[in-house]
C-alpha cells in the first residue's frame, strides 16, 4: 500500500497543472520565471498587507515589478516580496476540522468581563 | 529676446526629446516579453509623455507671452498662435523637432530599447540635475519631478544592461549588439545645443559624468564600448533620420486629418 503525500502551497489551488504556482514549486520548467507574492504597507497602515502576486527572475526584479505593478495608484510606502513556494498554506479540504471547533466558544471572546466605570472609550 | 528663443528652443527640445521617447517606450505597450515588464516600460512611457506635457506647456505660455519676433520653427513658418501643448506636439514638422536622434531610432529588440533608456534616461539625469539651477523657477521646478522619475528609469534600464550583458551567451551578445548600433547616436547627447544657453550648463561634466557611470555598468556586465566613434548628430537642430516622420504620420495624423477632434 503506498500513500502519496502531496505538500500545498499558497496558489496550488485552482492552478492547472504547470500553471504558475507549479512552475514556482517544482523547478523544472526553467524558461518561466518563478512566482513571487507581493505585500505592501500602505501609508496609513503599520502592517504589510498581500497585494497580489507576480513573476520575475530575482527578488530585486520582483521588488521592481511590485512597485510598477501594484505601487501605479500611490498604494505603497514599503515593498515585501517572497517566493511563492517559501509559503506553507493550509489544506482547504480540512477546514472544517481546523476551523469549525471554535464556532461554540464564545467564551474565547473577550466580551465578558466587566468593565470598570473609571474605564473610558474601550 | 534673443534669451527668450533661446529658452523657448531648449524647452521644446527638452520637451521633444520626452514625448519621441515616451512615444517609442509605448509602443511596447501590450508586447513587452512579460507582463510585469510591460507594465513598468508603459509606466515609464507615461513619465516620458508627463515630462513632455510640463515642457510643452512652458512652453507655449513663454510663446504666447512673446510672440513678436519670435520664429521658433528651422523651416521659416511661423508657429500657430496661440501655441498650447497639443499644438506644439501634434502640429510641428519633421524639421521643427529638435529631439535627440537617440530618441527616434526604433526600438528593436528588448535589448536595444532597454539600452537607449539606460543611455538617454542617465544623460538626462545628469542635465537635469544641472536644470534646478536655472534661473527661470518653473524650468528648475520641472527639473525636480522628473529627476525622481529618471532615477528609477536609470535604476530599472541599468539592470537590464547587468541581466543581458551578464546573462546567457545569447543575452550577452544581443546586448553587445544593441552597443554596437546605437554608440553612434551618443555623441550627439554631448553636443551643446546652440540654444542652450542657460548659465547652469555644462556639457563636458555631464559627459564626464556619464562616461564614467557607463564605463562602470558595461565593466561589470561584461561589455565594451566600440572602438570606432562616428557620431551622427543633427537631430537638436531638426536633422533627423527617415524614422522620425513615421512616428509624427501616426501620433499627429488624428489631429491633422480632423482639427481640434476629441474624443
């Protein structure tokens, strides 16, 4: 009996085969440049937030590309980038047992305490 | 008033030699090799016709101010009054441009438009530079948002030289051939323009400048500078090479064959 083991990564999904997140993963089609996910803070924000992805050959061409690509309407102030094969996504078909255990508890919430008087503009 | 054509002449060469080379840098618009960089030569295209748009505009406003006496075109004809942007681009002649040669020739592969932009865009910081000096405070203010733009224009076009010239075997030598073709059309950068006449000026250290910061790139990319040095020049004073027309017949027919059209 065997079992083949198939690691995800983040844009497997939905991807034909040989589509792009393919081409990031597994190296062997050398003409095409891997995939690259961008994240951008914007002025307001303090985190870097996902953008989009693209493609390019080195991290300094996907910097480039970022800025021209999603930095044209004055989005950005700061540019990460990282390959998308370095990002570890969790398995969509097992969402229903990493997610739905937390539906009845409530409790986690932080909505039962008692807030003192004194307290203002919580 | 001498001053003032002079001015006016620097200005629509400034301005022609953006709107010829944004002109070409579009022309990649929806072929470039991937669309990442597609999108960034469109962007930088955009810059380009940015750039032309502020001279064109200065421009005009110095011509409508002095008009009199004032014989901005090398054919004799008198320029239409008033003068706006849109007239100085779409409705001037071959011979009344007075952009640089290196901005008209085609763009041939990626190796050879990447290269020109590397050339013209780093000689065009070097000039600009020197233009926030200048004593008209618009000409200095232009200057200032378009070396931010040049800048990155340098930046991007100097990796594709590094990439190509320092790639594969046959990157390497497209890009060699692309030096080959186009070191011809550098001398011209160098040759000061009998209009130019603004005090900020100084040629020979942009070219001092530029020669080093070229030799530089090409030494670490693996590429030499050819040793034969003809220079073709003319195209500041309005002689220009037989691909020049071909770009005026398809940007200015729209507004020649239907005046004032919008849409």
């Amino acid at each position: 009996m065997s079992f083949q083991i198939n690691k995800l990564y983040y844009g497997d999904y939905g991807e034909s085969k040989n589509g792009a997140a393919d081409i990031s993963t597994n190296q062997t089609n050398t003409a095409e440049w891997p995939l690259w996910e961008v994240f951008i803070r914007s002025k307001q924000g303090l985190d870097h937030k996902h953008a989009g992805s693209l493609h390019a050959a080195d991290a300094a061409m996907a910097i480039e590309n970022a800025r021209d690509v999603y930095t044209r309407r004055m989005e950005g102030v700061s540019i990460w980038v990282v390959e998308s094969k370095y990002i570890h996504a969790s398995n969509p078909d097992e969402a229903g047992s990493l997610y739905d255990p937390a539906n009845d508890k409530a409790y986690r919430h932080p909505t039962f305490y008692h807030l003192p008087e004194e307290v203002k503009y919580m | 008033m001498a001053t003032m054509k002079n001015e006016i002449d620097f200005l629509l060469h400034l301005a022609d030699n953006a709107l010829i080379i944004g002109h070409r840098n579009s022309e990649w618009c929806g072929h470039g090799p991937i669309l990442e960089q597609d999108i960034a030569i469109t962007n930088i295209a955009l810059d380009y016709i940015g750039q032309a748009r502020n001279f064109y505009q200065h421009a005009a406003e110095l011509i409508n101010q002095h008009p009199i006496g004032i014989d901005i075109t090398q054919s004799g004809k008198d320029i239409v009054l008033p003068a706006t942007e849109d007239s100085l681009a779409y409705l001037r002649d071959v011979r009344e441009f007075k952009n640089l040669l290196i901005t008209e020739i085609p763009n041939g592969d990626w190796a050879h438009t990447t290269l020109r932009l590397f050339l013209l865009s780093e000689f065009e910081l070097q000039l600009f530079t020197q233009l926030l000096q200048h004593t008209d405070a618009q000409v200095a203010a232009i200057a200032e948002k378009s070396i931010k733009e040049l800048s990155y224009h340098v930046k991007w076009s100097q990796d594709w030289v590094l990439r190509l010239g320092d790639g594969t075997e046959e990157s390497k030598q497209r890009m060699q051939a692309a030096i080959e073709a186009i070191w011809a059309y550098t001398g011209e950068l160098f040759i000061q323009p009998e209009y130019a006449t603004a005090a900020c000026l100084n040629y020979a250290a942009i070219q001092t400048a530029w020669n080093k910061k070229v030799t530089a790139v090409f030494e670490e990319a693996g590429l030499h500078i050819p040793s034969k040095t003809f220079v073709q020049k003319g195209g500041a004073d309005g002689m220009h090479t037989e691909h020049l027309g071909y770009i005026l017949a398809e940007m200015q027919y729209l507004q020649r064959a239907y005046p004032n059209s919008e849409w």
